[in-house]
C-alpha cells in the first residue's frame, strides 16, 4: 500500500511559525510532523510514501534527503501552483500515484499510531473516518453520517455528525473512483479553490456509498493554528511512535 501526503500549503494561520518553513516541518518533539506521520505509515508497513510539495518544497526536499532512519521509498511531487490552489488540485497533481490501494493524508495531521491501524482495518473501497465533537469550527470539514455511510461532506454543514478525521483511505475500485471524480472535479470553474473533500462530495452525488468509522477517543489533530501545535505537543506522548531503524531512499 502506498500514501499521499498533501502538504503544499503554506499554513498562513500558523505564522509566524510558517514564515520560512511549511507546515509539514513544525517540530512537535524532537521530529517534525511529517516525521511522525513517516513513522506511523512505515510501523503499518507502507512501502512508498508520495509527498506533494509546493511552499518551500526545497527545504522538504532537503529534509527527506537527510532523512535516514526508515527503508521505504519516498517520492515527492511539487505543485508548481500551490499559492493559488487548494488540496483537490495537490491530489490532482498526484494522479499518476492513484494506481493501486492509497491512504490520503493533510500534511499536518497529527495522530496516534491506532487512528491509521482502525483505518486500515477497514476493508471497504473508500474509508472515511470521523471524529465527533462537543463544538465544531467554521473551517472544521463536517460530515453527516447515516447508518454508518457518508451522504454529506462539507465545511458548511449544520448539525454534523462529526469531523472528517484527514486521513482517508482508497482500495480497489475506490481509488479509480476517486481518481474519476478528480478528473471531473478539476474541469469546474472554481477549482482552484476547492478542497479535494468536493471530489469525494461528487461520488456521493453518483450514487456511490461511502463507509465511515468513528474514531471515537482517539487521538488526532490536524494543525492550523498554534494552539493546534501547542496541544500536539501536549500530547507528543500519544501521538509518538517507535522508529524504525533502516535506510531512507528518496527517489
């Protein structure tokens, strides 16, 4: 099984941690946010890693090839036009990897090992997780949920079901479903602005369904502001995972 990690953006919410350096490099220890998404994704034996880069790629690229603790393949993508586009165009630019069962990750998703290994654990073709919420913010990404399948997903939703943890996965059919849905998603008038959550909004609207899985007390986080890294890094005891030693191969 392989990942994407999207993490082109250059997290303007977060400065002025995010001046210089894009999310995905923030420490929340003594490793970086990618790094312990590495980590999770090689402790669940992914073989290939795909990283979407666009705001200060250099210094990711740089980074990774430094990087050399982990025996997986790790390739990087750049979005030549990450000031101006949002994660559909990102996962777009990763078309070419959509080829076989995918996990789709945020490039700052913070999460405890056992959030990817339930997500996994799940069969289903797409595998949508959420996390319910005493309260819900404007730019949280809500979906509705009934017995157990996705009918809506959205930042605009009232009265959710919960949050749509950002850690999504693609099996069989699903991934060209999703790759289908891209295609069509990318050829709208607004694209630029859309997060590819209106690619998946899309295959409900096509009649497929969509299974979902509650995440329940499980720790994840995704980082947009600093108090999301400061309450990562409260919780670094969770969110941390063994590394592996080995040898990192940047293709």
């Amino acid at each position: 099984m392989k990942a994407i990690i999207l993490a082109a953006g250059k997290g303007k919410r977060l400065q002025p941690y995010t001046k210089d350096i894009p999310k995905c490099l923030l420490t929340l220890d003594s490793q970086t946010i990618l790094e312990h998404q590495i980590n999770h994704l090689k402790s669940c034996e992914f073989e290939e890693v795909n990283v979407v880069v666009g705001f200060a790629s250099q210094k990711v690229e740089t980074f990774l090839s430094n990087y050399d603790s982990l025996g997986m393949k790790i390739n990087t993508i750049y979005n030549p036009f990450w000031e101006s586009t949002n994660s559909l165009f990102s996962l777009w630019a990763a078309r070419f990897e959509l080829d076989s069962d995918v996990v789709v990750l945020n490039g700052d998703d913070v999460f405890e090992l056992d959030v990817l290994k339930l997500i996994l654990s799940n069969k289903d073709e797409i595998c949508i997780p959420f996390k319910v919420k005493d309260q819900y913010a404007p730019e949280d990404m809500k979906v509705r949920i009934q017995d157990d399948l996705l009918t809506q997903i959205s930042k605009n939703l009232k009265n959710p079901s919960g949050e749509s943890v950002g850690i999504r996965a693609f099996r069989q059919e699903g991934v060209e479903i999703l790759r289908k849905s891209l295609e069509k998603e990318i050829r709208t008038n607004d694209f630029q602005k859309k997060w590819y959550a209106s690619a998946i909004e899309k295959i409900l609207q096509r009649g497929h369904k969509i299974k979902t899985v509650d995440i329940k007390n499980l720790y994840w986080h995704d980082v947009d502001y600093p108090k999301d890294l400061n309450h990562a890094k409260l919780n670094i005891n969770t969110i941390i995972s063994k590394k592996i030693d080995s040898k990192l191969r940047i293709v």
